[in-house]
C-alpha cells in the first residue's frame, strides 16, 4: 500500500488506485512462477495505461475491448492482444495491460447476484482471527479449492467474516450485492429446534451489520449499497439429515418473513437459495417427484406467498450427487438426460421461481446428441417464456479464453436472448502468499471486474458483446 500512496503523491488523486483488500492482484506479478512486488514504474504503467483505455472507452463504449485496446499505444497491450485466446488465463492476469484492465472496470458501480461467504475468506483474515493457518481443501469431485470454515465457532466470528466480505464487494465497487448465507448454523444451538430459534437473531445481526456498513460507507463516498441476503439451504446436506428439518427451516424463514413485514429484516432478508447436489432419492426418484419433493415445492411456494423470492441453483455438472460422478465417465448421456429431466421438472411445477444459477447443463457442448438438444431447447423456452433469470458465474477449471468461450454458454444465451446476469460464486480472495501459483498453480483468486473482463476478452466478435452490453448485465440502473 505504501507504494499506492507513492503513486498519488506524484500525480493527484487517482480514482482507479483505491482498493486495499483487492489489490493485491494489481501489486504483484508472476514472475518464474513466483509472486513477487511489482516496481513503482510498472504500477506507474498500469496507471498511464488505464486512463487511456477509460479515454478510448469513453469515445465510444458501444464496441467491444479487444477493438477499444487495438487504439490504445502500448507494448502490454500488444502482447496482451497477441495470441490472445491461447494464453493461460493465470498468466494472462498478470500483463500490466490486463490490470490496467481491472483498474478501468472496478471503477464501474456493479451489481454481483451471486456472493458465497466462506470462498471469500483468505487464509491472512483466518489467521489474524485465529492464530493459525488455515486449512485448504481441494475438492476433486468439483475441481474446487476452498477454505475450511470450521474456524466459525460462534455468531460473532461469522460476522467478522460478514464483514470482510462486504469491504470486498466495497472494494471492486459491488455497490449491491445478494450474499447466500445459511442461517441454520451449528454453532446456533445443539437441537434443531433451537437452531430455527435462533435463526432470527442470526439474521437480525446480519441485516444490522449490513446496514451499518452501507451507512457508513454513505458517509464516507455518498455512495449507499445495498447488501441483503439469501438463506442459502444445501438441498442435499439438510434433507440427507432430516428431510422434515429442511422443511422447518423454510417454515421457519415463512414465519420471520411474515413477523417481521415492513421493517429492516424484511428488506434485507430477500429470499431462498436452493442449493447443493441435485437429484435426490428423497426427492427425485423413477424420473419423478417423491411425496417428500411435492411437499418441498409446497413450502417454497409458502415462502414466495410471504414475499421470499426463490433461488435455486440447478444443471450445475459440478454439483450433482457423487453417486453420478462414476457414471458420468462410463454414461454421460445418462446423466445429462437425468439432470435436463429434473430440470425440466423443477421449472415447470415450481411457478415461483425467479431465478436459477448455474444451468451449466444447458450448454449446447453437452447437446451433441438430437434428443438432448431437444430437451436443452424445451427448457431454455420454459426458462424464456416464464421470465426467469439466469445467473452465471466464472469456472474456476478455465485454462485460456478458448476454454472460457467453449466452457461458458452466456454467448450462446445472448444469441438466444435469453435473460442472464453475472456474479462470482465464491472465490479464494486475491493473497500474495497464501494461495498462490505454487500451492495452485491452476486456481487464482477473481473478482467480479475480472470476470467481466475476462468475457469481454473471450466474446465472439461481431456479436455484440460491447462494453456497454457487458456493463449493462452488472449495472447499478
């Protein structure tokens, strides 16, 4: 940070030069496959050039990045723009014209539909809360590295957590954002009936915390955001326990929602997110709803009748059950019919549903085959003709742009003018010892601006893929 304050003695106020959580990212670089400081001329770089890619935005914002760059005189730019789609993505983020890049959008006020608490958290926050380092998970069934959260052991923890999270969203200039927290915490009561006690409590500290951070941040820019939250339920983890405590809880959220109606709780507990691992034998079986999954669908709508909108994440290939991971490698097709099936099942019978993450199954790559695509194509109308919103977030198994443009269908959902937003799921926040190129050399931490680049960078041209456009799926209006 010394050197950003550098940076701002020598030429003014700088509006790009004002992250502190995020900007680790900028400060650093790649270098023989270590992370090292960049010098005050290369910080110097970014600074020039992104004000001269913000002058040629602002000539014309209706063109894509990759037209806008070509006009920018720069040597990072031009190795930037050279071979372009073949360049690991790692090492892409590390050209000083991509963090010129980062500079330029983060100054953009952005809307983030999409926000995890504990794949926010770096291993620096854990340890100054702890004294420990954290311990680092890879998940090999979903390809994901995160954090292990057992260090929460009570409310106040999580809410430093909270509160981290939200200075990151501040700090990429998120000026709204809907984080997915779950509510039935252990650490809130040893019973099931104590937890859904407690549940309210639990919320109000949420919603006070969220408050008092958009007041003060008011304060302090005249900019108020606006953090509310989802109760994020593991369809597989708390049905596993006790499919009738999953419906408490839903009932629970009724009850809170209803009690509370016109005061700050109401606003800032916005609705349900369903997720976890899909197709459940307790809800789903012989390719049909079970009792048990009538009786969820039965609860949902109870919770959309007391204003809660209802979010579910659904076709997500990384997240299905671990039983159809096997069977996936030996019969994909199968479990690509099974997941557009329950898909299908889900839109149609759940009629208040607002808006569905993920929907990776929906990719034409997975529709190679007539009779998938025909059911692909079903859906996506039911999706279109309902109305319902798409959300979409950045993979964290992408190698290069190429990759990004096959693995990612909001190109495709354009074409079809399919309505999608963006946020960023959960991500390793940006650290520069602690999850870094030799502990994953494969996985980097990303914010919501660099997703944002990264498909302005990857998007087909002459497709409409404009700043303006990309801005206007994360816009503040």
């Amino acid at each position: 940070m010394v050197k950003q304050k550098i940076i701002a003695q020598q030429h003014g106020p700088n509006p790009f030069f004002r992250m502190e959580y995020l900007s680790n990212s900028l400060m650093y670089e790649l270098h023989n496959s270590i992370i090292v400081p960049l010098d005050l001329q290369s910080l110097n770089t970014i600074q020039r050039i992104a004000f001269a890619i913000e002058k040629e935005i602002n000539k014309d914002p209706d063109r894509e990045i990759v037209e806008i760059l070509k006009k920018v005189k720069s040597p990072c730019v031009t190795e930037l723009l050279q071979d372009l789609s073949k360049k690991p993505v790692v090492n892409l983020r590390h050209n000083l014209a991509f963090k010129a890049l980062v500079l330029v959008v983060r100054n953009w006020p952005k809307k983030n539909y999409h926000v995890h608490i504990s794949d926010l958290i770096d291993g620096e926050f854990v340890m100054k809360q702890t004294g420990a380092r954290p311990v680092l998970k890879y998940n090999y069934r979903t390809s994901r590295l995160h954090n292990n959260d057992d260090w929460i052991q009570n409310t106040d923890q999580f809410i430093a957590a909270y509160k981290y999270v939200l200075k990151q969203m501040q700090e990429d200039n998120n000026l709204w954002a809907q984080s997915r927290i779950n509510p039935y915490k252990k650490f809130n009561g040893k019973s099931h009936k104590s937890r859904l006690i407690n549940m309210h409590p639990f919320l109000h500290k949420l919603q006070l915390t969220a408050q008092d951070f958009s007041e003060h941040q008011y304060n302090e820019t005249g900019l108020k955001p606006e953090y509310k939250f989802l109760a994020s339920l593991n369809r597989r983890k708390y049905a596993r326990e006790n499919p009738q405590h999953f419906l408490d809880i839903i009932d629970q959220l009724v009850d809170i929602k209803q009690k509370h109606k016109g005061s700050q709780l109401d606003d800032y507990l916005y609705g349900i997110d369903i997720c976890g691992g899909e197709i459940m034998d307790w809800e789903w079986q012989n390719n049909q709803r079970t009792e048990y999954g009538w009786k969820l669908f039965e609860a949902l709508n109870r919770a959309a009748d007391s204003g809660l909108q209802i979010v579910t994440h659904l076709g997500d290939m990384k997240n299905y059950n671990e039983k159809y991971l096997q069977d996936f490698i030996t019969n994909p097709e199968r479990i690509i019919i099974s997941m557009l099936d329950y898909f299908k099942s889900y839109i149609e019978n759940l009629n208040c549903l607002t808006r569905i993450a993920h929907a990776t199954v929906l990719h034409d790559r997975f529709g190679v085959k007539d009779y998938i695509k025909e059911r692909q194509k079903a859906i996506l109308k039911i999706i279109k003709d309902k109305g319902i919103i798409l959300e979409r977030c950045y993979y964290d198994d992408i190698r290069t742009l190429k990759d990004l443009q096959f693995k990612t269908p909001v190109y495709n959902w354009k074409k079809q003018s399919i309505n999608f937003v963006l946020g960023i799921d959960g991500f390793i926040h940006d650290t520069k010892g602690h999850y870094d190129f030799k502990t994953a050399p494969d996985y980097d931490a990303i914010s919501l601006s660099q997703w944002l680049i990264l498909l302005m960078l990857a998007a087909p041209k002459n497709e409409g893929w404009t700043v303006n456009y990309v801005r206007s799926k994360t816009s503040m209006k």
